[in-house]
C-alpha cells in the first residue's frame, strides 16, 4: 500500500513501526457546535481507512481527540449561563450521535483536553527544560525560532508561513510567530493550576500530549482536514519533538475541502451545512456516499444536486444487496450450472482490483467503481432467465459484502440504521421546538419513506419500523 505523505510530499510505500499494528491519530471536533459537512469528510475517510487496514490484517489502535475547552466553548456557555464542561458534553453527544448514522464507528479512544490536562503539563514541562518554551505576561509560549524543523510539514519558508498566519504581535511573545501552550486564566473562566499559575492549555499542546499519550512516539499515521497542516498540525511536530527529541510521525494524510461556490466550507465564514441538516434533507448514507465517490485528497463542491446523485447511487447498491440476500433464500437448490461456476471463479478479480485501488493512495472512487462494476455483472449473471443457483446468490452475496464492508456505505440493521433514524429523530425535535414545522413534517416524511413510523406520545417519541 502507498500513501501520500504530507511531510515528503510524495506516494510513500506503508509499512507500520510495529509489524501488523498502526497507531493511529485523527484530529477531532471542538465541541461548541454540530458538525458541518466538511467536518464530516475526514471523520469518514479515515474511518475507511481505518476498515481497509483491518480489512488487510493490521490491528488498529485509532484515536481521535475532543476540544472541550476552548475561547468558543466558554462563549457560547456563558451567553446560556452554563458551565462550559455542560456546554460541551452536550456536543460531544450530539458528535456521536451523527459520527454513528454515518456509519463512523467510535475510536479505540476518545481522549479529551480536559482529562488529560497532567500529561498537558508534562509536556510544557519538558519544552521548558529543553529551552523551547518560555513564560511571559499572559501564559508560556513555544520558541518557533529554536525548532530548526519548524515549516517542514507545509514546506514554506517561515516568511511566507508568517504571512498566512494571521499572526498578531504581542508583547508577551518573543517572536510573533510563537504560539501559546498554556493560557493564563482570565476572571469567571475554567482553569488548572500548573506550574506557571492557574491557566488552561493552548489548542496545539493538547493533541500533542493526547496521542503520545495513546499512540507513543513515534507514531504511524497522523491525519486530519487540509486546514490543520498550518499551524496545528505544524506547531503539534514542532512541539512534540521539541520536548522528546524523538520524531513525531512517519506518515501525514490529509483530505481535501469541501467548499460551496468554490469557498471553503467553515464555520468561520458561516458558509456551512450540519451534517443533520444535510441528513434531514438527503440521509446520512448520501453524505457517506458523497464523501468516499471522491479520491480524500480532491477537492468537493457541495450541493443539494450532487447529494441526491450520491443518494441514487446509493440506493442502487442497496437494492443490489437486497436482491442478493433475497436470492440466497429463494434460488434454486441445485448445483450452479457452467456459466455460473464461471463468474463465482470470476469474483476474485474483483477483489484484486478494488484492493488495487486502495493500495493506491486510498482511492476509493477507483474502489467504488469496481464495486458498481461487480453489480452491473452480478445483476447480469443472475437475471439469465433461470433461477439463479444459492451457490451463486451465496457466492456474490459474499464478495458484496467483502468490499463493500470497507467502506460502509449500505445501511443494515447491524450496521449503525438505528443509529440513522435516531439522529433523523433529534432532529426532528430540533426543528419542532424551533416551530419549524415544514422542515419537521420533511424529516418526518423521509423517515416514512424509510419505512420508519414516529408516534408522539406524552412520554416522548416513539418509532418503530413497518
């Protein structure tokens, strides 16, 4: 398997630290709000990922962070005059409640900042000794002129990196450059105590103590949205290297935007569809779809339009599949004839060119195609005007399932549907309680369409399947 490594900038051949095993970090959300769309694309590629490499016989140990402390989430708690702690859990919730209708499994470990502030500490303590960090009027900061690699992940010299990076002087760096580890604690705010005072960590530190925690150093794989090579991902390697003297990472991935009318998709330009809204419209399974039709390193457009293609496309893979199974039950109990022990000697090559695909920097559009191709040819092979043998049915029902489990588009019962029409559900009672009956009475009509029927009781919402 080859992978494109940010930090080489090039195809690189895998091959774990530890044979048979990849480590494995995933930058996640800062919880003070329900994820966007582009948000959604590197929770999905990666969770791909993470099925292809256990699908090939590693075992993963894949951890993915939550921001629970940050200026945005002290915000938006106080204008609701909760604790920020509240304001949080209650959007970590919500995150798993999407992440699981999109068919995400859950990390071997969700770490958050908040419970992880000792190693945090630890961290900044070891930058200190090794003459990386400093302490000044309002906080500790990293000395980005004292790590010679500092620029090497987005291969710009440092004037050009000042240039982008929004940087403000500040009396309190010694460089503009240099960024904050440990944040003195303002008046009413959440904070620690440590070593330099009472205070609350940086956003960079945290992912920094949170997947050496987890993952040791080195580690395998690092990935996240293209966004997060500069600064964060950039100032996590200066740091983490800079307090071990140990490489960081062997391999950084990172997906493409998505953008709506060719401008980045984020919350900060306000120019962003949640994933429940999008999921009220056209389901989860369409975003997943939508997301894995496309190599991760592309750039998407969204819109309404290529959403409702992805969901066609879907559901031609899920009829398919239903006609496989039903085949399985209702085919004909003979021995399959010529023809048919051909093509069931036929679906290794289908095999071989799907995992081709992915061998190939994770391409899993080439990988979808050949999963539409096998199909396009098992519809053929059984639809020859005899009833089709259970040996056949059984035979593509299986190598269906095969690929297909790598990318986790086709809903099953086992397969995170309930968790759909849960969030489906949320939603729902989101947009009542906003008294925004039409788009209520939409999500409720879909749900119907899914064969799911809502009842409001006084005791709650109720659903079952007809």
């Amino acid at each position: 398997m080859k992978l494109f490594n940010t930090l080489t900038m090039q195809k690189e051949e895998f091959v774990p630290i530890e044979p048979g095993k990849v480590r494995m970090y995933s930058c996640g959300p800062t919880v003070y709000n329900y994820i966007h769309i582009g948000n959604a694309r590197p929770m999905i590629v990666f969770d791909a990922l993470r099925r292809y490499l256990e699908y090939s016989g590693c075992e993963v140990t894949f951890v993915q962070n939550f921001t629970d402390i940050d200026d945005k989430i002290i915000s938006a708690a106080e204008s609701e005059g909760i604790p920020s702690s509240r304001y949080a859990e209650r959007f970590i919730s919500e995150y798993f409640t999407d992440a699981r209708a999109l068919g995400v499994r859950d990390a071997t470990v969700h770490p958050r900042a908040t419970e992880n502030i000792a190693e945090i500490i630890a961290t900044i303590g070891a930058l200190m000794d090794r003459g990386y960090a400093y302490q000044s009027e309002g906080g500790v900061y990293f000395r980005t002129d004292k790590f010679d690699g500092y620029g090497k992940l987005s291969h710009q010299p440092r004037e050009r990196l000042l240039a982008g990076a929004r940087v403000e002087a500040s009396e309190a760096k010694m460089n503009a450059m240099d960024f904050a580890l440990w944040k003195t604690a303002k008046p009413g705010e959440p904070s620690w105590e440590s070593p330099w005072g009472a205070g609350r960590p940086g956003w960079h530190i945290e992912c920094s103590a949170m997947s050496c925690k987890y993952l040791g150093q080195p580690f395998d794989i690092h990935c996240g949205g293209q966004d997060l090579i500069f600064p964060h991902h950039e100032n996590e390697i200066a740091q983490s290297e800079g307090a071990s003297g140990r490489p960081f990472v062997r391999y950084w991935l990172h997906n493409g935007f998505i953008s709506i009318d060719s401008k980045k998709m984020s919350k900060s330009l306000g120019n962003f569809f949640t994933v429940r809204e999008a999921a009220a419209e056209y389901g989860y399974g369409s975003i997943r779809m939508f997301i894995l039709m496309s190599h991760y390193r592309s750039p998407l457009n969204y819109s309404g339009d290529i959403l409702e293609q992805a969901g066609n496309a879907l559901a031609r893979l899920e009829t398919a599949r239903e006609h496989y199974e039903f085949l399985t039950e209702s085919g004909s109990g003979g021995d399959p004839d010529a023809s048919e022990r051909e093509f069931i000697d036929s679906l290794g090559k289908y095999r071989e060119r799907f995992t081709d695909a992915l061998d190939d920097d994770f391409n899993t559009a080439d990988a979808m195609a050949v999963l539409f191709e096998l199909v396009r040819d098992g519809n053929t092979a059984t639809s020859s005007g005899r009833a089709p043998s259970k040996a056949l049915a059984r035979a593509l029902l299986a190598a269906f399932d095969e690929l297909e489990g790598v990318l986790g588009v086709v809903r099953r019962s086992n397969r995170g549907g309930d968790a759909e029409i849960e969030a489906m559900i949320a939603a729902r009672q989101e947009a009542r309680a906003a008294k925004n009956w039409t788009e209520a009475d939409k999500i409720r009509d879909r749900l119907k369409d899914m064969g799911v029927v809502v009842e409001d009781t006084p005791s709650g919402v109720k659903w079952k399947k007809s």
